[in-house]
C-alpha cells in the first residue's frame, strides 16, 4: 500500500465540513474502536431521528465520492483496486483483508471500498458472501461458475481432492469467461461460496454432505468408517473423530458406541466392531446370517461356501461359523457334506 489505509480515511474525513459528520461516518464504519453502530444508537447519543443520521452520512458521502476529493487517496483506492483485479476482479470481504495480511486496518478498507468509484458491491446470496468488484460482468460470472460446480459436485456424490476441485473449477470458469483461470481466481470462487467447502481431511464438497459439514457424531463416525474402508473397533472410530479435529472437542468411546448402536447405517459385525451397511454387511447373529445365506441360495452349500459368505458379512473366524453349523435344530448336513436349512 502506498500508504495505511488509515491514513487514507483521516485524509479523506478532513475533507468533511462539520465535525458530527465526521463524528457520524466514523462510528457508522467503527474507524474508531473497530465496532460499527447502528443507525439507532448514533440518533439516540445525538438525539435525533434514526433517519436524521442516514440523511447526515448519505451527505457525508456525496461530499466524499467527489473526485477532488478521493484524488488525495487514489493511490490507495488503485492498490485495492489493482488486488481485487488480480484475484478475477471479484473478492469476499473476509478473503480481501486476509490477502492483504492487515485485519487491523478491515473497518478503512472496507470504508475506502464504500467510499471508491471503482468498487461495487454484490449482495449476499442464498450462495455466495457479500462479494465487492471492480468487474461487474466477472461478478455476474461467479455465480455462474459456483452454480455449475455445484451441479457437477451433486452428481459426483462424494468429496474431491483440492487438485480434482481446481480442474473442476478452471474447466467451468474458462467457459464461462473465456480465458485462462488463475490459482489465485479459483481461490476467490472457493472463498466466496457458502455452498462449497473443505472438510479436515483437505476435500472439497457440498456443505450439505455429512463428508463435509457432519451434523453430530454419527455422521463423524460414518465418514471415519467411509475412509477407513473396513471395519473398525468403537474406539478407534472415536479416536479417528477426534484426530480428524472436526471440533475442539475428544469424541468419547462410550459415546461413540451409543450412537453406532443406534444409527440403521452401521452394523455390528464383531465384538465392538462395526461396519457400514452399505458395505453388505448384516446385522444378526452368526446362526442370522448363516439362515440367510442359505435361504438366498438355490441349493446347499459347501461348510468353505458358507463360511465365505458369512465372512463378507460378519467379522468373526472360521471355527465360529463351523460351530453355530453345528446346530442342529437349525441346519442339516447331507450325505455330500453340504448344509441346507432343516
């Protein structure tokens, strides 16, 4: 910056003919304490009508917007300018000052934003932050972007990596704009949609997924067994949660295995050992699904047949599934040593 953008604002509030207009702006853009005031608060320390003190800071803005006047400051106003356009002429709020690396100096910036003519903002979305530009045809174009990332992330059903979102990303933004999407673009996209998000694990998906945005434990521990692959114990289940820092919070054991209890979407398949459902596992008991292997079959089944099947669906050995054969109320064994159901 070629100077602080506080210094800016002080120049540019000296331009204000009465002191309660300057006193005015600077509490309706916090630049003295960093915390902003109502409309109603201002009147009542005045004692004047909430819409007394907009007439007073709308004045102070036709007195601040003339171009003798911001002409003092625009070395400051074409350095913001000339950063929002290297980032797609299009930024969020919160991105802006964190590129810029000066939280403190946030209530001038944004003042010097509201008080610039090169910058416009764009309202908040059901999609997208407040966003402010200095390209009003690439702002148009975000949403647009954002809109079709979304639509292709819906049909995938599960997370990308930050590599596959970027090219996801590049490929609709070149599209849609016709030219080359930097790094530094993709990172403005990403940080002004409310819709797309990272998850602890570095993947990229749609806030709604329980992968991304989890809504208590039993999601957690889903997206834990999701990763894992395989069947695991409660305990580590609650540990991968709690290494995984959704929250600052440990994820208990107990309160673990309550919730897996409970959730349709796990099966227990061991001794507190859980799986996910859709993995094919079935909940019961081992004689359970033994009867159940049997009935899908159209003929008996070798002993190494059933315990095949049983093994894709509960974790436990070999000699368990021989002994629950053993029952006799349950299974019979032919002369050819095949099982069939009594």
């Amino acid at each position: 910056m070629p100077m602080p953008p506080a210094e800016a604002v002080k120049i540019l509030l000296q331009k204000l003919p009465s002191k309660r207009m300057r006193d005015v702006v600077e509490k309706r853009f916090g630049l003295r304490g960093g915390k902003r005031k109502t409309l109603e608060a201002i009147g009542k320390e005045y004692k004047i009508t909430r819409e007394r003190v907009r007439q007073i800071e709308a004045d102070a803005f036709r007195h601040l917007s003339r171009e003798e006047s911001l002409r003092e400051v625009a070395p400051v106003t074409n350095a913001l300018a000339a950063h929002i356009a290297s980032y797609g002429g299009v930024i969020t709020e919160d991105h802006l000052i964190q590129t810029l690396g000066d939280s403190a100096s946030r209530p001038s910036i944004l003042f010097l934003l509201d008080v610039g003519s090169q910058f416009s903002l764009v309202p908040e979305s059901d999609n997208h932050h407040r966003l402010w530009t200095v390209d009003e045809k690439r702002a148009g174009g975000v949403a647009r972007i954002l809109s079709g990332v979304q639509k292709e992330l819906k049909a995938h059903e599960k997370p990308l990596s930050e590599h596959d979102l970027h090219g996801l990303v590049s490929r609709i933004g070149e599209k849609e704009q016709g030219g080359t999407i930097s790094d530094q673009m993709i990172e403005t996209f990403l940080a002004s949609s409310k819709m797309i998000k990272k998850n602890p694990y570095g993947e990229y998906g749609l806030s709604s997924w329980a992968a991304i945005r989890p809504r208590g434990v039993r999601d957690k521990a889903y997206v834990a067994l999701a990763r894992a692959g395989k069947p695991m114990h409660f305990t580590d289940v609650a540990g991968a949660i709690t290494e995984a820092a959704w929250s600052q919070r440990r994820a208990h054991p107990q309160t673990v295995h309550n919730e897996l209890i409970k959730d349709s979407r796990f099966v227990l398949v061991g001794r507190g050992f859980y799986a996910l459902r859709e993995w094919g596992y079935e909940p019961g008991v081992v004689r359970d699904v033994i009867i159940s292997a049997l009935k899908e079959s159209d003929k008996p089944l070798s002993k190494e047949q059933i315990i095949e099947l049983v093994l894709q669906k509960r974790l436990v050995k070999p000699p368990t599934v021989f002994l629950n054969l053993q029952n006799k109320s349950l299974f019979k064994r032919l002369d050819n040593g095949t099982y069939t159901l009594v």
